[in-house]
C-alpha cells in the first residue's frame, strides 16, 4: 500500500493519526481535513419523533464486531465491574463479520458467568441506537485500530460520557474533551475502573469544551469546504 501511495504528490486524509501513525516522511504528501467529518446525518435523525425502546442498560459498546474493535475484551472489561460491586448491564450493538469470532465472544460471556449482564442486540438502526444512547451513562470503547472514530462522536452528540483506548485516533481527535476519559490500550482493569466511577456518579467531568467541538462538526459542507481548501491550495503551487 505504501509504495502505491509513493506515486501521488497529494493525498487527502480523515484524520491526524493517520499521517502520525505513518511516519515523518509523509507530511508534506498527506494532508489532513478540518474538520475531518461531521454529525448532520445524527442531528436529522435526533430531530424526528423516535419511540425509546423497551430497553436499560447502564452502557453500551456499538461498532464493527471485529476484535481489533475490542469486540473480545468487553466480557473481561464488564466481568471487573461487576467485580467492583456494580450490578451493570451492558448493550453490544453491530455486526459480526468473522462466525468465529462471533462464536467465541458468546462463548467468553457463558464461561464468564455473564449471560444476564450483557445483551448482543444486533445491528440496530440509527433511530434505535440514538435512542439507546440517550438512555444510557456511559459508552465503552476499547478499540485497538481506528482513524476518526465515528461511535465516539455520536456518543457525544447525545450528551454520553465514552471510556476508550487511548490509540492515536482517540487522542488526536478527542484528546481535549474532558468527556473522553482515555485509559492505555489492553488495560482492561484501568478501563473498568473509569466505568465503574462513571455509573456510580463519581466522576465529574467538565463539559464546557464539548459545545465548541460539536459545533466544528455540524456540517458535512464544511468538510468538504476543507477538502476544497486543500485541493485548490496544492494546485496553486503547482502553478
């Protein structure tokens, strides 16, 4: 992919992890949108009249279901917070890609003794899981691979505090918000414990930068306004 990459003098990216996560001789060819992505398609769907689902839950994991999405470390993460004396349910929503692995996360939660704590939904329509999220008190996101991950903005939209992995995409992105608690990748105690503090009311979190981000990301017109930005400036000196 890199030596195919080679041949362009422009490349467009989504976000500021990618050309980090690259290396140092990309700069100058990768160039970074800003913003990089937006919320529209959230807030049209917020605005219609959405029935709330005859569903509680205290959390909620929505993704791709693929490990490097952290699929396989919700049991081990959801099993220390009830370890904690929190009696939490979990909502995983998405869809399986690998009958493997779909296979073995039911077998994690069986052996795990928590076939009543966490519920697999399936992949739910927008208006559902907008829903979901507003009645829930924390989004868990321990994702080992992403660039701008979408699940995270969309927590936020809806006032939902996210535990995640701190990998360059959550720390180039989100890095500001105090909303996104950030604990190191694969620590799966660290992670429950910030879990633990947020159902329990114990973590205060300051809001007020939240605002300013998510109106930066109101409108996909402005992003593709950036990729315009950039395009016309690379063609200028090319001149």
């Amino acid at each position: 992919m890199r030596r195919i990459l080679k041949r362009f003098d422009l490349i467009l990216s989504v976000s500021h992890s990618i050309p980090y996560e690259m290396g140092d001789q990309w700069i100058n060819t990768l160039k970074v949108l800003d913003p990089n992505t937006s919320y529209e398609h959230i807030k049209n769907i917020a605005k219609t009249n959405i029935s709330k689902p005859h569903m509680n839950y205290d959390a909620i994991f929505f993704a791709r279901l693929i490990p490097k999405k952290g699929v396989l470390d919700l049991s081990l993460i959801w099993k220390k917070v009830l370890e904690k004396g929190v009696n939490a349910k979990l909502a995983v929503a998405g869809k399986f890609y690998n009958k493997s692995v779909e296979i073995f996360f039911f077998k994690l939660i069986k052996s795990l003794s928590l076939t009543n704590y966490i519920d697999y939904l399936g992949f739910l329509p927008h208006e559902t899981l907008s829903s979901l999220l507003k009645s829930c008190k924390v989004m868990i996101y321990p994702s080992y691979l992403d660039a701008i991950p979408m699940a995270v903005m969309e927590s936020l939209f809806n006032n939902l505090p996210v535990v995640a992995y701190n990998i360059p995409a959550i720390k180039f992105n989100y890095g500001a918000l105090d909303a996104v608690i950030k604990v190191s990748p694969g620590n799966i105690n660290d992670m429950a414990n910030r879990i633990v503090e947020l159902l329990k009311g114990n973590l205060e979190l300051d809001y007020s930068k939240l605002k300013i981000f998510l109106k930066k990301f109101s409108s996909w017109r402005d992003v593709i306004k950036s990729e315009d930005r950039i395009i016309k400036l690379f063609f200028s000196k090319c001149l």
